[in-house]
C-alpha cells in the first residue's frame, strides 16, 4: 500500500517481514498501556491489501490481522478504528488511538514525533500510468499532473520532484480515489505503494494501467507506530514480533495477503 508520512497511497512482495502493534489510549499515560485490556489501532482502510473493508463493512487486511496477533501475544483486545490517514499521528499523539497499523513507512521525519516497532515490511514506491503512456520513469514526471494520496511517502517522492507547492501535484484522501481518476484521464500517473498499485490492477482487471518501477527511488519499510513515550509497549510489540516470525504466523499471513512462499 510504501506513507513525512505513510508512503504512500503498502509491497511487491520483497518480503523481509517482521510485525509490530502499538499503543496507549484514553486519557491514561502513554506508559500504561500495557495495563489496558484493549488497545484502540487506527488504520485507513482503503490500503488493500494491507487494510480495507470486505463486502460485509469489516475492516480487513494484512496489517490488521497482524495488530490482533500481537494483541494476543502482549494479552490485549484490539479495536479496529477507520481513520483518514493524514490523521493517524494526531489521532495516536491526543491518545484517540493506541497505535497505528496502517502501512506507514518509517521515516527520520516521523521518529521525531512518534515511536516504531521494528519494520514488519519491505515496500517501495511504484508509478502507476495508462498504457500507451510515454511516461517510463520519474524523471519523465517533471512537467506532468501526478496524483497522490494526502500524507504519504508517495506525496514526499512528487514534492521532491516537482516542488511542495507545484500546482502539478493532485492529492487525494485515498489512493483508490488517485488511481481511480487517472483511469479517466484525470492525471499524467500516480505514485503509490507498488503493492498496493499491483493489488488494485488484480482487482480491477480492466482498468489498463501499467506499474512501473524506478530504480532511483528509495526502498521503503512499514512499522507499526506508538505515542514516542511509550517505550514499554513499543518493547512487548518487537517481542511479539519476534515470536510470530519464529513460529511462522507473519510467513502464513504474507502468503494469504500477497501470495508469497
């Protein structure tokens, strides 16, 4: 899906998977959390297939399946809550949310304010064109309508090239929501998560668009973020961690979600 902020839009499965859950909530102390018997986990859940809703309105998803595995391990209840993401870290620091599970990549610029499990995925950029498009790579961009999800690393990769105030830059709430206007010829190309770019083509076998990867942009690795006291939560989530790639649990969910062996 891969998010400065959740790059992105979540990945080609270059799986060097590990997990992590975070949390505190209410008005307790960030230092209490593991006192809790829940743990409220904020996601945007339209990141498929690392967090979206099924036909039944529930929120689903590789992410979301690995927050209630660690929730069993450290012995909590896990809520899921839906929240946009350009949102999650303020949500998460005025403790409306425990942690976050939501494919966001860690980032210098994000350390500062809040704290990281240890990565869970390996993930990376992609852009996303119409067939036919002359675009091939992100130089190719420089002088085209890119669209992005609001928020995310994949906006930090447009800013970068184009300018933070370029008027060339669309955002969007959601990466669907970018992806869905280029196929209308609303945009030039969208840079998101390539896993997410790929997983929407396997869902929306006639949408003809390409994904395309450049060389020149960064790999990109997802954890699990906590309020940056939260130091003893943040410990229990890397110990789970630990365990469910030891006894296999991350591998099972890896293949379920993204098909790798």
């Amino acid at each position: 899906m891969t998010k400065w902020m959740r790059i992105g839009c979540a990945a080609a499965l270059a799986t060097g998977l590990l997990v992590s859950l975070a949390g505190c909530g209410g008005n307790a102390p960030a230092t209490t959390t593991t006192a809790k018997k829940k743990i409220v986990v904020g996601t945007e859940a339209t990141y498929r297939p690392f967090e979206w809703k099924d036909e039944k309105g529930e929120i689903i998803g590789f992410d979301v399946d690995l927050a209630k595995e660690i929730g069993k391990e450290i012995g909590v209840e896990v809520e899921i809550k839906n929240t946009p993401f350009d949102s999650l870290i303020a949500e998460l620091q005025n403790q409306s949310i425990d942690m976050i599970a939501s494919a966001m990549t860690i980032t210098e610029k994000r350390k500062e304010s809040i704290g990281f499990s240890k990565p869970y995925y390996d993930s990376v950029q992609a852009i996303i064109v119409k067939e036919g498009s002359p675009v091939k790579t992100l130089a190719d961009l420089k002088d085209k309508n890119v669209g992005v999800q609001n928020g995310t690393t994949g906006m930090g990769v447009a800013e970068k090239l184009l300018g933070e105030r370029s008027a060339k830059i669309k955002r969007f709430e959601t990466c669907p929501d970018a992806l869905n206007t280029l196929r209308i010829d609303g945009l030039d190309a969208v840079i998101a998560d390539k896993p997410v770019a790929q997983n929407y083509l396997v869902n929306n076998p006639d949408a003809k668009l390409l994904v395309l990867e450049d060389t020149s942009l960064e790999k990109e690795q997802f954890g699990f973020a906590v309020r940056k006291d939260d130091t003893e939560l943040q410990q229990k989530i890397n110990d789970a961690l630990d365990k469910l790639e030891k006894n296999g649990k991350i591998k099972e969910l890896s293949v379920k979600y993204f098909g790798a062996k």
